[in-house]
C-alpha cells in the first residue's frame, strides 16, 4: 500500500460507504440529481477524502481535526437518508443497512 490511510479500516469501511451510496442514488429520482443525491454523494466522498487528507503527514491533533470532520459528513450522511427514507426514496430495509 502507497498510503497511510489505504491500511485504515475506517477509510476502508468509507470507500465502501461511498460506493455503496454512490449505487444507491442511481434509484433517487432525476428531480434528485442536483439537490439530494449530489448532496449525499459529495458527503459520502467527503468521509473518505477527510480520513486520506488527514492522514498523510499531519500531527495526531491535526489529524484528529480531520476525523471530527469525516465524522460531521458522516452525520450529514445519516440526516440525507432520514430525508430519502421520509420521501420514498429508499426502504426502511435499505435505510437500517446503511444506518
């Protein structure tokens, strides 16, 4: 692995989380594409982008500051599902595997 943050099971456990999301939107209706699912999507990516930015040469504080951040977009996630579960977008099934 080239990269600190390719050994990490939290960015591991994003990538997917990104990806995963990524697929999900591909359902959300085109009214969506520039509100709900760019939404979601970019905070998904943002996890993933925060943990790798972090963790490449940065001091434990900084690094921490930058976990707190992939940790707000995490949140970010969860309230864009609530959103997409309230408007049918997706299932509660699909809502709890995310969750």
């Amino acid at each position: 692995m080239a990269f600190k943050f390719e050994s990490l099971t939290v960015w591991k456990k994003g990538f997917q989380l990104a990806n995963d999301i990524d697929l999900l939107t591909e359902s959300f209706p085109k009214k969506e594409i520039f509100n709900l699912s760019s939404q979601i999507k970019r905070a998904a990516d943002s996890i993933v982008l925060n943990i790798a930015e972090g963790s490449t040469g940065q001091t434990k504080p900084e690094f921490k500051r930058f976990l707190n951040i992939s940790l707000r977009s995490a949140v970010e996630v969860v309230a864009c599902l609530m959103m997409a579960k309230a408007r049918a977008y997706i299932t509660e099934i699909q809502y709890k595997n995310f969750l």
